[in-house]
C-alpha cells in the first residue's frame, strides 16, 4: 500500500514527465501491434481465404503441342504425391492490362464462367456482383479493383493477339491462386459464349491447360511443383509453369513485409527511447529526491519499498500508454490493411486479435518491468545518512571547459558550451535519439527518392526499355530489322523469358541477342553477363543458396536437353525471387530444339511516341505480332504501390520523428531546467535577461543534436544500403545501389536541427516570466 | 554634509496571495537610501526584510508604489530591463552563497563582469584584485564552488558582487550559513568596501552583522518602524553595540 501511495505522489510529481512517457510508450505499443497484426493475422488471413476456397497447393499451367497429353492418367503415372487434382481447359495470353494510371503487362487466363464457378479445387468467391448486367461482361480479380481502380459497370479492354474484346465489368473475384499479377498471372471469368469466341478466333496457342493439385500431407510444395514441370518437360513437347501457394502468398504480401519491417524498425526505434527515458529520469529522480530517499530509508522504508514504487509508477504507466498504444493500432490498421490489400487483392478484415495484444502488452511491460529494475539498481547503495546529508556528490568537474578567462567565443555562447558539458547525460541521451531519428529519416528518404522521385528501375526490374514487342518465331529475322528500320527507334535488342532448370530448381532465364545492348547496366553487380554460348549469368541468392561462385561450371536443363554453362557473374531483381539467369542466344539455343517466340525491347528518340510505334509495328505484321508493350506506362503502374508505400513511410517517420524529438526535448528540457532553476536565478539576478537565459538553454542542446544528425547523415549514407539488403535479399536483391538522397538528407538534417532549436526555444520560454527571485526561492 | 539620495521608495507595497488569502508583507514603505551607506535592514523573521531588499533591487516586483533607483523608477521597468539595470547598478550576495556549481571561481566572477565589461585585459586582473582583496587565494581561482569552503565561497560571492562596481550592493543575510570565524572575515569585507564608498544594504537579524553598518532600520509587519544611526564603524566599540542594543529593544526584538 504504502508503495502505491509513493508511486502515486511520484506520478503527481512529475506530470508531464508521466505524460511524455505515456505517449511514447502509446507509440511504441501501436507499432509493435501493427507489426504483429501485419505478420501473422494478415499473412494467415490469406492462408484462411485459401483454405476456405479449397485452393490448390500447386496449380500447373501447361502449353506446348503436348499440353493435351496432360490427363489425370499421365499425372499420376508421373507422380502419386497428390490425393486430388482437378485438370480445366483454358485460354492464356500475355496481355497489357490497364492498372490504376499505366498498365501492367501479365499472363491472363481466361475462363469461362460456367467452369470457373463449378470448380471444385481453387474456388472462386464472387464480389460486389452487379446482376443487372447479363451479357458481354466480365469478372476481374480482385487486385484490378482494389489497386487498378477497375469498377462495376466499366468497360475492360482484353487484348489478345492484336484482337482487343470489351467487355462490362459484371463483379471482381476473389481468389488466390491466379489472383495477383504479383504472383505471374491472373484469371479473368466471362460467359461461356464469348470465351467460345475467342477460343474460335484466336489461335490454337492460346489454349492450355491447367491442373490444380492438392498435396498428400507432407509433401513440400516447392519440391513438387519443381519435380513436375522438370518431368513434364523432359519427356514431352510441354512447357509448364508450376506455382506453389506458398511461393504464391509470398508474392501477394511481399508489400506488407516490407511495411511490417518498416514498423519493426519503428517500434524498435522508439522503445529503445523509451528505455533511455526511463534511464534518465530514474536517475533524475534519485539525484533530486535523494533527501527524500533517505528520509524514507530512515523511517524504515527498504530499498525494495522504494523500488516496488517505482515498478508500479512505470507499470502503471506502461499498461496505460499500452491500452492506450493498442487502441491507436486498431485505429490506423485498416488504412494500413487496406494499402497492403491493393497488393495482395486478397479482402481482409481486421478484428481485434486477444492474443497479440496480449503478447503487445506482455512484452512492453516486461521490457519496462526489466528497465525498470535494472535502473533502480543503485537505490539499494544508498545509505540514509549519507542521503540526508545531501547526498551523493554528483558534481565532478575534473576539467572547467571554456574558461571564460581565455574563451574567444561569445559570453552568452561560452555559457552555452558550458551548460551543454554540465548537462552531458542528456545530451548523451539527445544525441542517441537524434541518430536513430535521423537514420530512420535517411532511410524513408532514400525509399521516397528510389520510389517516387526517381524510381530505381534498375533494381525493379531485368531490363527496362521504351516499348517492348513480343513476336511469332517465324518474325525473328524480320522483325529485328523491321524495328532498326523504323524512324526513332534505337537499340533493338531480344530479351527474351525461357524458364529454365538447375537440378529441379526452376530459372527464370532471360535469353539476350548480345549482351552489351543491354540498358540496364546494374543488374550485374559482380563479374560480367556472358558474351560466349558456353557462359551464364545467375542470381547472386541462388548462387549463395546453392554454393556457385564465379567460374564454377552449372548444369542447366530445359526439358530433356542439357547444357553446361560457365559462371560470368551474379545478376538481381527484385524480380522472381532471386531465381534468374542471363543466357545469350546461341548459349539457349543448346536447350531448344526449335526457334521460340521472341521478345524485343527497343528505345524512341526524342518527340516519337511509343504507342504510335508500336501500332506501326503491328499494322505491318498483324496477328504475327503477339504482345506490345508501352514499358513506361507498365513501370508507373507497378511502382504505383512502391510508391504509395513509401510516400507513406516518409510521413509516417518524420511525423513519428516529429512527435518523439518534441517530447524527449520537452521532457529532457523540463527536469533541465527544473535542475539550473537556481543557477538561472543567479544569472538572472546578476543581470543576465531573459533573452541571454533561454538562448543559453536553447543553444546548450543543440552541438549534441547537431552532431548526431551529421554523424548519423553519414553513417546513414555508408550504411544504408548495406541494411536495406539484409531486407533485400530475400527478394533477391543482394547489393542494393539505392541512390542516397545528399540534398534531401541535407534538407532533412537542416530541417531536423531547426525544428529542434526551435523546441527547445519554446520551451525555454517559460523562462522569461519568471523573476530571479522565484528561481531563487523556489529553490 | 547632506548626502546623495541613492534610492527612493514611496508607498511602496507587497501583497501576496495564499489560496485565496491576501498577505501584505510590504505596506506602503516611505524610504530612502544614501550613497556610501552601510544600510542595515533587521526585523523578526518575516516581516518583510528579505522582500523589501528584493524589491530594491529589482528582483522582484512591489504590488503598488515607486521605487527611485538613481532618479529612475525601477517599477515601470520590464523584467528584461531590469536585468539591464541590475547588470550595472547591484551587486548580491545571498546567504545561501548561490555561486553557480558548474562555474569555476573565476568563472562566477566573470559571467557577471563580462555582461558589463567585454575588455578582459581590464576585468580579468580586477577580478584577481578582488579576490585578493577578499582574501582568496589566486590558485583557487579555478576551483569549483564545490571544492571551497562555505566562507570562502561567500567572499567569492561579494567579490562577484563588486566586479561591475555597482551603486549598491544588496546582502541576504550574508554570514547566515557561515560559522562565527568565517563571518567575521564576510562582514570585514564588507567594512573595508563600505569604507572605500561602497554603498551596501544588508539584511540580517544577527546584532554582530548589523553592528557593521552606520544605519540601521528596523521592519516590522511590513512597516519600518524604527531608525538608528550608529555613524562610522569602529571595531570592537562597546558604545557602539550598546547603541544597537537598545534601538533593537526599544523594537521589541
């Protein structure tokens, strides 16, 4: 009890430090839970929509003149490693697709509607259906409504083969498996009739076939899906692309583990604060009550007495600013769930989940509990007598900096200096602070200029072009020079998709006509791309993970057919996982037994359009011409959440940024002048004004905070990249070369170095009103 | 000789309020200060000594009336011309010393020099002047409060008092947390300024203290009541004590 009573006369003491702990601690907690919710509830709740809908544990998408051959007889003849599978005809195309203001270029399934609904594995679940419109429609996935901005009732434009059909958006469909372009491909649904018309119209390459596999338990997905489409290919004329729901998942959330380690970074950030705070103002609170504590150690409190009141001061704040941090949490996720929604497409509700916020409270309150423990560890040394003589000594001046008898600078600048090096913890504990701050700032600045000011399509993608045309194999020779022909065109070069395998891990190789006509000149970050038939480019993750190294030989397969290849150097995207390669032409060659279909990127000049050019190319060929592509308007479109998210981040931060120098100064410059109280009562009295006062107080902060932001702007600028790779490289990005935005993080140091002068002048002014003889006798 | 009026108060008040209740500690004080006097302010604890030095010296503000330091009147003025006024016209020593910690000696004295004279070839050798005159040791110049005795600290103290040669200097009872022998060298101090013109107003309620001064005025509830004027101080007068004596009993003391 009588704990209770000092931990509450502590809390009346110390207000405004009790408020500025709980906000902090509110903080801390609201990232900690979004975290939480963003890793597991919103990754399980994709994991629960699939479940529901039976979805397939691995879906196969199979063409080539065998892909008939793909029955439920021959699938089990080559594997028995499934209990059920369900196998569909389809039509697939590579199309453009108008998402959000650009376009994304991506595989479409078409079915049709009486099949889909039927389907008994990978079901799908139809959204905000208008039954109003009953012909010539269409349902898209989900993700084109969520992040493409597509409504019911729009026209939709699906290209296929220089054919372009419109249909009414009737409804979206929710489903994983072919639900995201994220993940490779999406499916779109019309009625049986106009799927019969281009199914009559198109050519006979638009079919494929499609099964769906649920897995006897156990099995691994990936394994599986690597162990069939190397089979399927090895022995038939079939080229097959197989996708694990797992990898499929990883695809639709990768934009919320990226913000959930955005939070993370958040979080950690601001406990870390939080202990500091509590460091210093246990340590405030033993220096300035330490009559108090002897007091109170005479009368026979113990030292556990004293130190239970401060466990249940900061517990109870703890719980509060906690409740009160998972309240907020709730608050701010459905704008957090709905940003990663228009990644994923996959509709989520959040409900408020007992078990993280406990583990949220349990672990705030243990870290606090632990702090607050260790803090008030040197209670116990402190003898009563030796308190109620005033004390420990705690001046130690063992050197008088900036002697005013030689100092060259400034009186009230030299008093400044003077209090900054008598208030040396604080500053300690500012300069601390400031540096996470100012490194949380540099890295949303660096995520803002590589996203939104000047996106880092070299990371983002293999390869990046004006336009982009994928042709018949028949076109190769023509087609090559046709484009070299065409006024404002420039660098015509083949860049062409052909999954390939090592072992029975799927490759997604880009097969180039010469390699040194490629723009992109980062994505090999070490060696060099082949120049010879006998040489590959691999992924820098996947020759981590499976121990290749430059110069080592590699076995590559494409169907029955293999090739060794020499090591030249390491590539990355954040494309596929990390599971790339860079062949030439004449290296593929060794794995085809034909000519493929080949995709070419080509530049304009300036003042010539892509589109015109690319309408130009297809009235020449017609049908032969698959796909084109406006790459400008596919990059703008698939940046479009990168740069959401990271406009978001760069508020988020500095808003936090804002709110967390705001309070720790204010609670810093509190129990500061609270200390000097007397010694500007002196000042004051001898004839020093206001103004003199609360510039010194001001300025006695700032070389700590401008000092951290230098220091931190320039570790910042060496370390960034090197920390954002450890984010990276599960996507594959092994050496990031983001570009360190210099004149933003000069911007934002000036900007953070203002706003805390500024702070620390607003707070000093309090000052001003007080006359020199209430500092003295309130002393 | 009549001497120069150096301070002047007229219906000079102090109220403060304590929850609701009016407290007068000052009311309406009719008083003037000489230039070169050794003023001694006694009274019982709180009557109002402390708050009428204050007020004075513009550190703290009356309710009502005027307070005439050199012709000006200190009350129109804001808080930081005051400070202004108080860098060049008074000089403090408190009882409890209130020497900066983090300062060094000298740096106690030269934060209040430096405000007034930027010139340090000038005021760093007047600064060791006067701690020489005070009696402290030049090595001890860059010692911290922390490290001196209370004595010492308080000489400290009044040689950062005089640094700005101020019109006045305004003492707290400035032997109050000081023993008997450490006293005694403040208060020669003291003297030995007052007798090279230094005007000084002292509040004490210690007889040996207020003994230094020509002038003695007593405050009680606010009022000065009583006035008594020792002339010239001459050490170890016994006249001289008896005078005061009986000032302070006929004070009811």
């Amino acid at each position: 009890m009588k704990e209770v009573l000092l931990a509450k006369s502590n809390i009346r003491k110390g207000k405004s430090l009790a408020i500025g702990l709980l906000l902090l601690i509110t903080i801390a907690t609201c990232f900690l839970n979004v975290v939480l919710v963003i890793f597991n509830d919103f990754k399980d709740n994709s994991y629960k929509h699939a479940k529901r809908l039976n979805t397939e544990d691995v879906l196969l998408i199979a063409y080539g003149d065998d892909k008939n051959k793909i029955d439920e007889a021959y699938l089990s003849s080559i594997t028995n490693d499934y209990k059920d599978i369900e196998i569909l005809d389809n039509l697939g195309v590579d199309s453009e697709v108008k998402y959000g203001d650009g376009t994304i270029n991506t595989t479409i399934i078409i079915e049709n509607e009486e099949t889909a609904l039927n389907a008994r594995i990978g079901k799908v679940e139809l959204m905000d259906v208008d039954e109003s419109i009953t012909d010539n429609y269409i349902y898209l996935p989900n993700q084109l409504h969520v992040g493409g901005k597509h409504k019911v009732g729009d026209m939709f434009e699906l290209k296929v083969s220089n054919k372009t059909y419109k249909y009414k958006i009737k409804g979206f469909i929710n489903s994983i498996g072919l639900g995201s372009y994220n993940a490779g491909a999406i499916k779109v649904i019309i009625p049986k009739d106009e799927y019969d018309t281009i199914k009559t119209e198109g050519s006979t390459s638009l079919q494929i076939k499609i099964a769906k596999f649920k897995l006897n338990d156990g099995i691994s997905q990936e394994k599986f899906a690597n162990t069939l489409t190397t089979k399927l290919e090895k022995d038939n004329k079939i080229s097959a692309q197989a996708m694990p729901l797992s990898l499929v998942i990883l695809a639709r959330t990768f934009i919320s583990t990226i913000l959930g380690v955005c939070f993370a970074v958040v979080s950690i950030v601001v406990i870390i604060i939080v202990l500091l705070m509590l460091s210093n103002s246990i340590s405030n609170y033993i220096t300035d009550n330490i009559k108090t504590i002897g007091a109170l150690k005479s009368i026979g409190y113990t030292s556990g007495n004293i130190k239970a009141s401060f466990i249940i001061q900061f517990i109870t704040l703890t719980l509060i600013g906690s409740i009160l941090g998972i309240g907020l949490s709730y608050v701010m996720l459905p704008g957090i769930i709905d940003l990663m929604t228009t990644q994923s497409g996959i509709p989520c509700k959040v409900s408020p989940n007992i078990l993280w916020i406990l583990v949220t409270l349990f672990t705030i309150l243990l870290v606090v509990f632990l702090s607050v423990i260790f803090f008030t560890k040197k209670i116990k040394k402190i003898e009563p007598i030796t308190a109620l003589r005033d004390g420990v000594n705690t001046h130690n001046f063992k050197k008088n900096r900036i002697a005013l008898e030689k100092s060259i600078l400034p009186l009230n600048l030299s008093l400044a200096i003077k209090t900054m090096f008598t208030n040396i913890k604080q500053n300690i504990a500012t300069f601390i602070i400031a540096f996470f701050l100012v490194f949380s700032g540099v890295i949303s600045l660096i995520m803002y200029q590589n996203f939104s000011v000047k996106p880092k399509v070299s990371l983002m993608t293999f390869e990046y072009s004006d336009g982009a045309v994928l042709a018949d194999k028949d076109l190769n020779k023509d087609i090559y020079n046709y484009m070299s022909s065409i006024e404002g065109v420039k660098n015509v070069r083949a860049v062409t998709s052909l999954p390939v395998k090592n072992d029975d891990n799927t490759l997604f190789s880009y097969v180039l006509d010469d390699s040194k006509k490629l723009e992109n000149k980062d994505v090999c970050y070490k060696g060099r791309l082949p120049k010879y038939d006998n040489e590959i480019a691999i992924s820098g993750k996947y020759a981590s993970t499976y121990k290749f190294n430059i110069g080592d030989q590699i076995i590559i397969n494409k169907g029955d057919k293999k090739a060794k290849y020499i090591i030249t150097g390491y590539i990355q995207s954040f494309n596929n996982m990390g599971q790339e390669a860079v062949l030439l032409e004449t290296g593929a060659n060794k794995l085809l037994d034909k000519e493929i279909n080949k995709q070419y990127y080509y530049d304009v000049k300036d003042g010539y359009k892509v589109d015109k050019i690319n309408k130009k190319i297809q009235n020449k060929f017609g049908d032969r011409i698959t796909s084109t592509a406006n790459i400008e308007e596919i990059m703008d479109a698939a940046l479009a959440t990168f740069v959401a998210i990271s406009n978001i981040m760069v508020i988020l931060i500095m808003s936090v940024s804002f709110i967390v120098i705001l309070l720790i100064l204010y609670l810093l410059m509190k129990t500061f002048i609270g200390k000097k109280r007397k010694d500007y009562g002196i000042l004051k009295a001898t004839g020093y004004t206001s103004r003199n006062i609360i510039f010194q107080n001001a300025i006695s902060f700032m070389p700590s905070i401008v000092l951290s932001v230098i220091i931190s702007s320039i570790v910042s600028y060496f370390v960034a990249n090197p920390y954002l790779e450890t984010i990276t490289k599960s996507f594959g990005v092994m050496k990031l070369t983001f570009d360190v935005p210099i004149d933003l993080m000069i911007i934002m140091g000036i900007g953070f170095i203002v706003i805390s002068y500024l702070i620390t002048l607003f707070l000093s002014l309090k000052l001003r009103k007080i006359e020199p003889y209430n500092l003295l006798k309130d002393e | 000789m009549e001497k120069n009026k150096i301070i002047e108060t007229k219906k000079l008040c102090k109220t403060f309020s304590n929850y609701g209740n009016m407290q007068h500690i000052l009311k309406n004080i009719d008083l003037e200060i000489y230039e070169g006097d050794f003023t001694v302010i006694m009274g019982p604890s709180g009557a109002g000594k402390s708050t009428l030095l204050y007020a004075l010296s513009g550190m703290d503000t009356p309710t009502l009336g005027n307070i005439y330091f050199n012709g000006t009147d200190i009350t129109k003025l804001n808080q930081d011309k005051l400070a202004l006024f108080r860098r060049k016209n008074c000089g403090f020593v408190f009882q409890q010393i209130y020497l900066v910690d983090s300062m060094s000696v000298m740096d106690n004295i030269l934060s209040s020099g430096l405000l007034v004279n930027k010139n340090k070839k000038e005021l760093v050798p007047k600064a060791y002047d006067l701690l020489k005159k005070v009696d402290i040791k030049k090595e001890y110049a860059k010692k911290f409060p922390t490290q001196i005795s209370g004595g010492e600290a308080q000489r400290v103290g009044i040689a950062r008092a005089l640094i700005n040669s101020p019109k006045v200097v305004f003492a707290d009872e400035p032997t109050g947390a000081l023993n008997s022998k450490t006293g005694t060298a403040v208060l020669d101090c003291f003297t030995s300024f007052n007798e090279a013109g230094q005007s000084i107003v002292m509040v004490t309620h210690d007889m040996k203290s207020a003994r230094r001064g020509n002038r003695i005025l007593y405050i009680r509830d606010g009022e000065i009541v009583g006035e008594c004027n020792l002339g010239k101080y001459v050490s170890g007068d016994p006249e001289r004590h008896k005078k005061l004596a009986d000032f302070l009993v006929r004070m009811g003391w």
